[in-house]
C-alpha cells in the first residue's frame, strides 16, 4: 500500500475512534483572484476531510471572482466600506461568522493563490492538541517563474527544511494557510479589546502589513503553540518579476520589523529580535567580504590557499545539499553559487531597506503582488 494511501487510512481509524469531527469553516480572502479561485476552492474540494462550509470574502473586486467561486461551490461574502485590505476583510467576514460557532469548532484562513494538499487538514487536525493554538502550512513555490521563481522555490524548500529540523514549530502561522480553534480566535479579540494585544479590537491586527506574523505572535502571547506539520503542505505564487518581488519582500521584512517594536522585548519576542539582529549581522559580514575581495584583485592576482578552497567548498556542499528538495536543476544553480550570492544581496537589500523605512518612520506602503 502506498505511504501516503496508508497514512489517510490510519487518520480516519484515529478520527473514528475520537468521535465526531469538528465543524471546519474554510475561510479564502481575495482581491481579483478570477484566474487563481477555482483551482484554490477545488484543492478544498479534494481534502481527505474536507472542510464542511467554504466561503469566499470578495473583497473589492472588479472581476468574476465571486461569480467562479459561487459556480464551484463556495459561499460568497462581500466585504463592505473596508480600507484594511487582507485583514480588514477578514475581520469582517469572521465577525459575521464566528458567532454561529461552538469554540471547538476550526476555521482555516487561506490565501486565494494558494492550493493544499489533499492531506492538509487531516494533518492539521491531528496536530491540533490542547496546547495547539494554530496549524500553518509548509509553503512551497509553484512551477514557472523563471530564474527568479527557481530561486524563490530553493527559499522554500529550505524554510520548509528549517521548520522540520525545529521539530516542525512554526515561526510564522502563514498566510499561505492556516487553521486556528475558534476559542483562539475569540481570546485574541478579547485580549484586543482588554488592551493586552494591540492592533485594534477585532480579531486581526489592522495595524501591521504583516497580519499573518502579528497573529503569530498574538496567539503566542496567550500562551499557545504554534506549528506546520509535515503534512500541512500547500503550493503558492512565487513573484515573476523583480519589482513585484521587492515590494512583497519590503512589505514582509518591514512587517516583521513593526510587530517587533509594537511587541517590545518578550520571551515571545525574543528569538525574533535575536535573528534580525542575526540577519544584520549576516548583511555586515557579506558587505566586508565583498569589500575584501574587490580588494584583493586591486592588488593584483589573489592567492589559493588550500584551507580557503576547502572552506568554499563546504560552503557550496551546503548550498547543494539544502536544495535536494527543490529537484536538480535547483541544486545546480545553487552550487553555481554566484546566482545565489546575487540573490542574498538582492535580499540584504531589502533588509537595509526596511531598517531605514523603519527608523525614518516613513509611512508604511501597502502594494498588491
């Protein structure tokens, strides 16, 4: 029998034997998503226990969004008078929706670009203990893209690498998709409205670009786990172009920064601010390389030395190695090294970028991708 054939039969015996399932509400919030909706709603269609109610938040559309969803089975939900965008929309659909659920029922938000594997929310749901607050998924790059998609699916796979090697915690619940227990929901609006959570007084954060990260955060600081279980695998756009890569990356790493400085210093926040400050520390050390090294051919023909090749070498074993998942031609480019090197710039500079919007508390910019 196949692996995976296996592990379904074994998740229903489980789910059987732990009596009735919840009720899950699949939740997909979209912006003129006519090409991307259908395929989304289908992959929901398809889960091994699929979600009983799927409802579509048409927010702001100028296209047939609603209308392809509504013929392929899903609920549509407009959003009304919402300048929030993602989290505003959601924020109003969960208000509508919330009320007519028991606390232990499920609600899985996903991004409309996005499809699940069938074994997402069976796995989700076995993940989902009392200590759980919320299951995000694993993301991993569609096909196409170019060289800029191959780069992003090597960022992915090795993200998705990260998160096993943590023992599968999850560092950000994912917009991509995540599913959360209806009692987490509440107790971070109500934490919201008591003050102890900032970003206003409904369920999302409507002060940070980076809603998915600040509710990470938010359900962490009441206390709860947060993880992505291997099977919790969905597929997502990866940006085909520079510009709208930049403005995604600039959007996240800004994001990621503002939720820090909103949360101030935490055992929550802690790791955070520790890899940023790690991440700045990367960004120092590769400039003064670069700078060494330009200066070494100044000088005339550089030396080889034996210890310094071997070093390189592990280097671009490593590179290799971390994109297996990614497929040959993946792992190719990266021990080309120098297309990767361009890409770690490309990403620092965002990085400095976002640092110096920050500090020069210039206004934040929201910009669809």
């Amino acid at each position: 029998m196949d692996k995976s054939v296996f592990k379904a039969v074994i998740r229903r015996v489980r789910a059987r034997e732990a009596g009735p399932a919840p009720h899950i509400v699949a939740l997909i919030p979209a912006h003129n998503e006519a090409e991307r909706i259908a395929a989304a709603i289908a992959a929901l269609h398809r889960q091994e226990q699929p979600p009983h109610r799927i409802v579509v938040v048409a927010d702001n559309c100028s296209d047939g969004t609603g209308t392809i969803a509504e013929a392929n089975g899903a609920t549509v939900l407009e959003s009304r008078d919402n300048p929030h965008k993602k989290a505003g929309a959601l924020n109003q659909a969960l208000e509508r929706l919330l009320p007519g659920l028991d606390g232990t029922d499920l609600v899985l938000v996903q991004d409309a670009d996005t499809v699940l594997s069938p074994a997402f929310l069976a796995s989700a749901i076995e993940a989902m203990d009392r200590t759980v607050g919320a299951v995000g998924g694993i993301f991993y790059g569609e096909r196409g893209g170019g060289l800029l998609g191959a780069l992003q699916r090597i960022e992915f796979h090795r993200y998705a690498r990260e998160i096993a090697r943590r023992g599968y915690r999850a560092d950000v619940l994912t917009g991509t998709a995540t599913l959360f227990r209806v009692s987490t929901l509440r107790e971070v609006e109500n934490a919201r409205r008591a003050g102890r959570i900032g970003g206003g007084s409904s369920y999302y954060s409507l002060a940070s670009l980076t809603e998915d990260d600040e509710m990470t955060k938010a359900v962490r600081t009441l206390g709860y786990r947060t993880v992505s279980p291997p099977g919790c695998a969905v597929v997502t756009e990866v940006m085909n172009t520079l510009p709208k890569l930049w403005h995604q990356r600039l959007r996240w790493q800004r994001g990621a920064l503002e939720n820090l400085r909103d949360y101030g210093w935490t055992k929550v926040t802690a790791p955070y601010i520790i890899r940023q400050g790690l991440m700045g520390l990367s960004v120092l050390c590769l400039a003064l390389y670069l700078v060494f090294t330009v200066w070494m051919f100044t000088r005339g023909r550089p030396e080889f030395t034996p210890f310094w090749i071997a070093v390189g070498l592990v280097f671009v074993a490593e590179k290799v190695v971390t994109a297996r998942g990614a497929g040959w031609k993946s792992q190719l480019l990266a021990g080309s090294l120098a297309v990767e090197l361009a890409y770690d710039m490309f990403q620092h500079a965002v990085y400095l970028r976002s640092l110096w919007d920050m500090l020069g508390r210039r206004e934040e910019q929201w910009r669809a991708t």
